[in-house]
C-alpha cells in the first residue's frame, strides 16, 4: 500500500474524530481503540467520500460499522475504490 494514501487516511480520521495522528496506528480499531460510535463513524464516511472523491456504497459502509474495522481496513477500501 502506498504511504503516501496510508498518511492521507489516518489525517483524515484524526482530523475527522479530533484526534492526535499518533494515536491512529492500522492496527487501531475505530470502535473499540479510537472509540467511534456510529455517529463518528457515519461523520468519517463523509469525511473519506469528500477527502477521496469516493462514494462509500451501504455495503462498504458497513464493513466500518462492524467491531473489528481498523484502520489498516479503511486504507483498504479506499484504496479499492481509488484502483
């Protein structure tokens, strides 16, 4: 994966739930480590689709809302939405 899209992600969720880049790592989960409820996460599906110029479809959408989505699985969709 490239740095440069696994930098513009973590910014983009640390900017989103007002957090120190530091602490969004990949292996970080949004629910349980970074404590994104689902407004949060709704907030950050936003904030990636505008970041991105991306659409995140329900079913994509839902890949976040489940407990164990990190970080490292956002870059992943992004990504496959950017491919």
């Amino acid at each position: 994966m490239s740095d440069d899209l696994e930098t513009r992600v973590k910014d983009c969720i640390a900017s989103d739930m007002n957090l120190d880049a530091s602490e969004v790592k990949p292996t970080a989960t949004l629910q349980k480590d970074l404590e994104a409820d689902e407004v949060a996460l709704m907030s950050l599906r936003l904030a990636i689709e505008e970041e991105f110029e991306i659409e995140l479809d329900d079913k994509t959408y839902a890949r976040l809302l489940e407990a164990s989505a990190t970080v490292a699985d956002v870059t992943k969709i992004v990504k496959s939405k950017l491919a």
